[in-house]
C-alpha cells in the first residue's frame, strides 16, 4: 500500500509496519556509574491516521470483512497484513490492480484448537516467523498483576510465515491466570524471544534455534510487572521494560542476552503502562502509560 501517512508524534504508531526496534539509535549504551534519569509530563494529544492516502485523506481501498472478530492491532511487512483473530491467525494481500486486501486462504493458523485459551494480542514479524501470545482477555482497570480471567497459563506462540502448519506454543509461566495486552518481542540478530505474564508478574527469554525450530530458556524474572510493549536496542543489545511495583512504574533496561539489570528509574506513572514506548534521538526514550508520558535518559 502507497501513501501511508506518517504520525508527527514519535510515541503514536507512524508506518504500516509495526516496529519495536530502533534502527537508527545505537542504543541507551548504558556504563558503570551511569543512572536513569526521567522527566514526564501528562499525555495528550490526537490520534495519527493510517491506511490512508496523505494527500487526500481518503481510504486506499474499501473496508475487507475478516471471518472472525480482532482484538489485536495489524502488523505489516510490505503488502502483506496481518491478523489476530480470537481464533486464527489470518493474513490478506494487497491486490494492487483491485486496490483492496484479499484473504490468503492457503495460510491461516488455528492458535485456540481445542484449548481453554482465550485471544490473542498483537502479532511481531520477523521475516521468517510471527510471534504473538495468547490469553488476551482480561479485566484492566489500573494494573495488569492479577487481572487475568483464564483458568489457564498465557503462551508464547510461533508460527512460520512461509508453512502456517510449522508452529509451537509454550507457556510463559505455567501459573493459572496467565494473560497480557500485547506482543512479545523477538532480536532476530541474537534469535531471542522475550514473552511475559502480565497477571503474574513474569518475564522470560529463550533463545530459538532455526534449524530444529527448538526454544532454549535464557533466563526469567519474578515478581516483574512488565505490561508494556519493550523496546530493544539491537547495536547494544539493550531491552527496555516497564515493571509495576510499590503501586507505581518503574522504566528498567535489562541486558536482553543475560536478563542483568543495567539501570531502572521511576516513572511517575500511578497506572501500569500497556501502550506503546518509543525510542528518542539520542542516549534517551519516552515511556507512555495511561495517563503520563515519560522522557527516559542516561545520565
């Protein structure tokens, strides 16, 4: 799709491809003797358009029925988009002379089978795999930690883009309950996976081997109130995550290889962020919760 319009506001989702790297950005480069400093201030703002063309406003195509409902938002490599269903894993090709999406009937992913699990969240493509989890449904009010309905642990889902019949699935935690609001985030460079349990305060990596298609446990975290959508930066190697505690947001880099603490810093925010971070223009980025957006910065 042509004429994507672009979001002025670097914490509000500016392309048709959903990133959460910064590309450009060499990273925080976090040193011994440094600190996290942070400066918010409350958010607001209107929401960016996209799926339009920038110089008419007007939609690119007409409205593409999916089969089944979506929680989840879109993700996008070139002219293929992708869709979380609260079933299946669905995904439509633009039909440039049509001008519209279509349906790839001969790809689809059934995530839910014959499971208690409830939908899933936003999906992240790495070229090769798509990654999302799963228990999306939830009761969030302020927090994430205990808001899960399920009876059931949340899972880290995989699924290859070229064969929807190569997929796994595993449990973040294995506690009951399990459930989160967004996606997981996979380092292609390092082929670490990190997913998380919102509801009971885990975080966990792997490390995926492509050849066997196998999931190495790297390292986990608990109690660690991560909600949020993180950040990696891929030169340093660096994951930033939200962590809710003390009825507050804390902003923390960890080392995405190891799972060491590199730094951590209040937020301010009194709610337990699930939006959307951003990386800055320098050794810095901005942390968006709620009702607060944050400037995160080394110091």
């Amino acid at each position: 799709m042509s004429g994507y319009l672009g979001s002025p506001w670097p914490a509000e989702d500016g392309g048709a491809q959903r990133l959460q790297t910064a590309s450009a950005s060499p990273g925080l480069n976090l040193s011994p003797g440094e600190t996290l400093g942070c400066v918010t201030r409350l958010a607001g703002g209107p929401m960016w358009p996209g799926g339009m063309y920038a110089d008419t406003l007007r939609p690119v195509g007409e409205p593409v029925e999916a089969p089944e409902p979506s929680i989840a938002r879109l993700s996008a490599i070139g002219n293929t988009v992708y869709l979380v269903g609260t079933r299946h894993v669905m995904r439509y090709l633009w039909d440039e002379p049509a001008q519209t999406l279509r349906r790839d009937t001969d790809w689809r992913f059934d995530y839910i089978g014959d499971s208690a699990q409830t939908y899933g969240w936003d999906i992240v493509l790495d070229g090769r795999n798509a990654w999302c989890m799963d228990n999306g449904r939830h009761r969030y009010r302020y927090k994430m930690v205990g808001a899960g309905v399920g009876r059931t642990a949340n899972r880290l889902l995989r699924v290859s883009m070229s064969d929807a019949s190569d997929h796994r699935a595993l449990p973040v935690s294995g506690l009951a309950g399990g459930s989160i609001t967004n996606p997981p985030l996979y380092d292609a460079q390092r082929r670490i996976a990190v997913g998380h349990d919102a509801a009971n305060r885990v975080l966990r990596a792997w490390r995926f081997d492509g050849d066997d298609h196998t999931m190495l446990p790297l390292w986990q975290k608990s109690p660690f109130g991560m909600a949020s959508h993180a950040l990696l930066y891929p030169s340093s190697g660096e994951l930033v995550v939200n962590d809710y505690r003390r009825g507050s947001e804390e902003v923390v880099v960890l080392d995405i290889a190891s799972g060491r603490e590199l730094g951590r810093v209040r937020s301010g925010g009194l709610t337990q962020g699930v939006v959307f971070p951003s990386p800055g223009w320098g050794r810095d980025c901005y942390w968006s919760s709620m009702g607060r957006l944050a400037r995160i910065f080394v110091q």
